[in-house]
C-alpha cells in the first residue's frame, strides 16, 4: 500500500499542465540571454519526468545502510573532494537518472536521515566556505534546505536563519526540527523580520552571509495552475530586482568588513541576476567580486553553466543528464575600508 503511493506520487507531478502564459514569457526573454541552449532548458523545465533529485546524507544521523544501497543502485557522491572547499562531512549523492527516493515522514523526536534537493542549491553554499565557529546569516532560509547544508559543511558559532513569510518560516522551522540535534539548535536563532531591514538591526555582526533571494522560480512558475495569479505574478516580476538589491544592501550592512557574502537565485532571469550584482558592485566602493570560475571548471562534469559574463557570477542551466539547475551564484567580498 505504502509503496503503491509512494509510486504514484511522481505520477500526479506529471499530470500538471505547463502554464502557456509564462512560458510565452520566458521563450521570449530567455532564447534572447540564452540562446540556442534555452531549446535544451526549455524541454527539460517542461518535463518533469527528467528532473533529478539529489540525496543530501544528514551527517546528525549517518544513514550508512542507505548509503551502500545508493552505491549498489549506482549514485555518485557529488563533488568527490575536487573544490577548494569541499568538507568531507557533506556527502551528497545523485544519479544520472531521474530517479527519486521517498522523503522521509516528520517524526517528532526522530531525526531525518537525507534531504531530497536540486544538487545546483549547494553551489551557494560551498561557495560560502563556512568554517567551524563562524558567525552566518542565511538571510532569506526557508524551507531550510541550505542552512541545512551549511550545518553539514560545519558548526557554526551562531547560525541566524531568517524568514519574513510566515507559512515558509514554520516550514523552515520543521526542517531544523526534523534533521539538527537538539544542542546544535542552541546556537541557531530564526527570525521573522524583514530581510531589508536586517542591517540596520545587526550592523556588521556576520562572517558569511548567504542571500538565496525571492526570486522568479523559473520550474514552479511553469506550472502555475492559476493562469490569471500568472499573470500577475509577470507582470510583479519586474519589481523583483529591487527588492533582491534592498535584500543585498541589507545584507551588506549586516556583513562585517572581510566577510563573505554569496547572493543566489533559482531564476535564469539576468535581470534578477547579473544585473543585481553589477548595480550592488557599482554602487559600493568597499565590496569587491571573488572569482568562482574554478568552481565551475571542477564541477562542469555534474553541471552545465552558461556563460555570465562575470567572474564572481555562475549560472547552472538544466541540461540532458545533468537536469540541475537553474541556479545562479554569485560571490562577493567586504573589504576592509582605510
């Protein structure tokens, strides 16, 4: 009985409709930034049956049986050591194909043994490079997914996961629940406030900071199933970016100098990508772009990136066998003023 759901449930995935509105939209934006790849993008976005998930192994309750088994169905552990900053306690798997495993059930008292996740959402993380005792923010956290990542890469002095959407804020609150023992909890603080106005309420407080920003959700707005809050939400879209450099701006503030900042979005849109980081670079003397081209050169055979014409800046684009993505990730610095 249980398997028999667990079987169906991708089934009722792929009888959702793709939303003619939006993709008009994006075919006519993105076959302009991205050319002759945005075919590819296009038809794997647009089918659900290629999409891959990745398994995220919780290193607070090490799943070891689980992993043999993910050896044995012929999963490769992501990365393999070949990053600058790659810890050897994050171990994600994933498969060529697009297989997916159940997720596991929210036990209170039980913590989750794997996280299901696009493997292209731990390029923001990894490129944080958060070290033992750091304080970070992850200023935009729900449902939770990289600060559980980034809890798997080290142990944070003070971790600040924050949320302004209250239903996303209870959603991230039982991913922690669900994967982080109880002592580690202690020196992770969630907040419900407004991620614009974190700087001024935590003045250069942060090590690392990661913005992964609200953004155009490229795959779920695909399937919008409401054409008419489509609509809408096109025609919202353009005020986005304003809100993603006011998200930045904050976060700046709350960065001390010599910290770290990476900005990150699940969106092709170079509007909401490039073009925030160029308009954040131009208008700060004190923030510098960190080069990430070795990250995608070591990770090109799991990845596919389009070309951002930044040096600071990767973008992930979905692509045969390699449907992760879209991801784009961008690294800057806080230097030191004299």
């Amino acid at each position: 009985m249980v398997l028999t759901l667990l079987k169906a449930k991708p089934e009722r995935k792929l009888a959702k409709q793709i939303c003619k509105v939006v993709l008009d939209h994006f075919e006519k934006q993105y076959s302009k930034e991205l050319g002759d790849a945005w075919n590819t993008v296009r038809d794997i976005l647009t089918s659900p049956s290629c999409w891959q998930y990745a398994v995220l192994l919780n290193r607070f309750n090490y799943p070891f049986e689980l992993e043999k088994d993910l050896h044995l169905k012929g999963y490769h552990s992501l990365f393999q050591g070949s990053l600058p900053y790659c810890p050897k306690s994050m171990k994600c798997y994933l498969s060529r194909t697009p297989h997916r495993m159940p997720s596991e059930r929210h036990q209170i008292g039980n913590l989750k043994k794997y996280y299901l996740l696009n493997a292209a959402s731990l390029l923001p993380v990894l490129a944080l490079e958060l070290r033992d005792g750091e304080k970070v923010l992850d200023l935009c956290a729900a449902p939770g997914g990289k600060s559980l990542a980034l809890l798997q890469c080290a142990y944070p002095g003070y971790l600040h996961c924050n949320e302004y959407d209250s239903l996303r804020l209870r959603w991230l609150r039982q991913t922690l629940e669900s994967f982080i023992p109880q002592p580690l909890v202690n020196v992770i603080k969630v907040s419900e406030l407004d991620g614009r106005e974190m700087g001024d309420a935590q003045s250069e407080t942060f090590d690392k900071i990661l913005v992964d920003a609200p953004c155009s959700n490229d795959r779920s707005w695909l399937f919008s199933s409401d054409s008419q809050k489509a609509a809408c939400r096109i025609s919202q879209r353009r005020n986005l970016p304003l809100l993603q450099i006011e998200l930045l701006r904050s976060a700046i503030k709350a960065l001390r100098p010599g910290g770290l900042l990476v900005y990150s979005t699940c969106t092709l849109s170079k509007a909401e990508n490039q073009d925030v980081i160029s308009e954040v670079l131009n208008s700060y003397s004190d923030i510098v772009p960190v080069d990430i081209k070795e990250m995608a050169r070591t990770c090109s055979q799991d990845f596919t990136f389009a070309p951002t014409g930044q040096e600071c800046g990767l973008l992930v684009i979905p692509d045969k066998g390699k449907a992760w993505g879209p991801m784009y990730v961008a690294k800057l610095k806080k230097s030191w003023t004299t």
